[in-house]
C-alpha cells in the first residue's frame, strides 16, 4: 500500500511530498508484496521480511525524524504462518528504530479494510480481527500517535470505490484514498514537537 503498486506515481508519500512544508523530506520506502514476517504477500519465507530488505536499510539510510508505519496487510494472507511471529517481528522492526533514532516520533497506521474477494486473497476477516488489534496494542503500547485507517475508512460512505482500486483488486489505494492517507499523515506528522 506505501510503495504504491502499479501506481508509484500516486502512493500517498507521493502526495505528501507535496503537502509538506519545505522544512520537511519524504521517503517512500513500501516494498510491494513485503510484510513483517516474510509470510504472506509476495513470499512464504522469514527471509524475505521487510528488516531484511534493502528498503530498511534505506529507511535508516534516510535518518528519518518521523516515521509513518504501515505493515501488516500482506501478512494477512500468510497468517497461519505468520500469526506466532507477528507481533514479536513488528517490535524488531519498531526496536531497531528507536534504538538507532531515539528523538524520532511514529505514526503507527492501522492497516485499512479491503474487499473479499480481491485478486491477491488479502482476506480483509484477518486484517480486522487479528493484525489491526495488534497494531493498535504496540501503538499504545510504545506510545505512538496512531491513524486507525481502518475505522476512518469504514466511517465514509462508499469507501470501497472512492478509496480502493476497482476491477478486483480492492486493496490498493485510488488517487483519492492516496490523498486521502497522505493528508491525514500530515496533519498528525505537522503538529508532532521534538
């Protein structure tokens, strides 16, 4: 959903480059398919987790002050593998973070709902019931801002053609859901002091 699929062009941090102040940098470093534990997405492998990408490392690279995390969607797929590793994988990825940026802020995002059936088998029942619990736990948790995508979406009206790509995909982001993400991620990421 960050990296912006066929549509890199219209990610939501392609749009917040252009919302944000001059005094602000954005890097968009989603990774198609990625999920927390390797399973689910793109891969059925541990080693394929998004700590173990190249876009991590560039994520540090970038010595982020704010970090707006979404990751938890493709997991859903994998979930029988991934379900005893999700939350202790996220809190690597989160502790590696703060270890290296112990100033920086986070916007946890709650992963948003998708149509079933959709042509990636993203089940949106996993999503709900197991992924966005835990991310909202380890958002209070460490204490991070959080933006529950899920509930805004579902409080609109029509979210499903205005906010999700059509034809059977239904999980990817629109121009408008893109605007819509990359909106409420600055109006979080402008009023966070240091």
């Amino acid at each position: 959903l960050t990296a912006g699929h066929y549509w890199a062009n219209e990610s939501y941090p392609t749009y917040l480059s252009q919302y944000v102040s001059d005094k602000y940098a954005v890097e968009n470093c989603g990774v198609n398919g990625i999920s927390i534990t390797g399973y689910g997405g793109s891969w059925d492998d541990p080693e394929m987790r998004y700590i173990k990408q190249d876009v991590y490392q560039k994520s540090v690279n970038f010595k982020p002050d704010i970090f707006a995390i979404m990751l938890g969607t493709n997991d859903a797929t994998g979930w029988e593998k991934a379900k005893d590793i999700y939350e202790d994988e996220y809190r690597v990825l989160l502790d590696s973070y703060i270890e290296l940026f112990p100033n920086a802020k986070f916007i946890m995002m709650v992963s948003p709902p998708v149509v079933t059936p959709n042509q990636f088998g993203i089940p949106n029942d996993e999503i709900r019931d197991y992924v966005n619990p835990i991310q909202r736990d380890l958002a209070e948790e460490y204490g991070f801002e959080v933006l529950d995508l899920r509930e805004e979406f579902e409080a609109i009206d029509g979210f499903e053609s205005k906010f999700l790509r059509p034809n059977n995909d239904n999980v990817h982001f629109t121009k408008e859901g893109a605007q819509y993400v990359a909106n409420r991620v600055w109006e979080i990421a402008k009023d966070l002091t240091f």
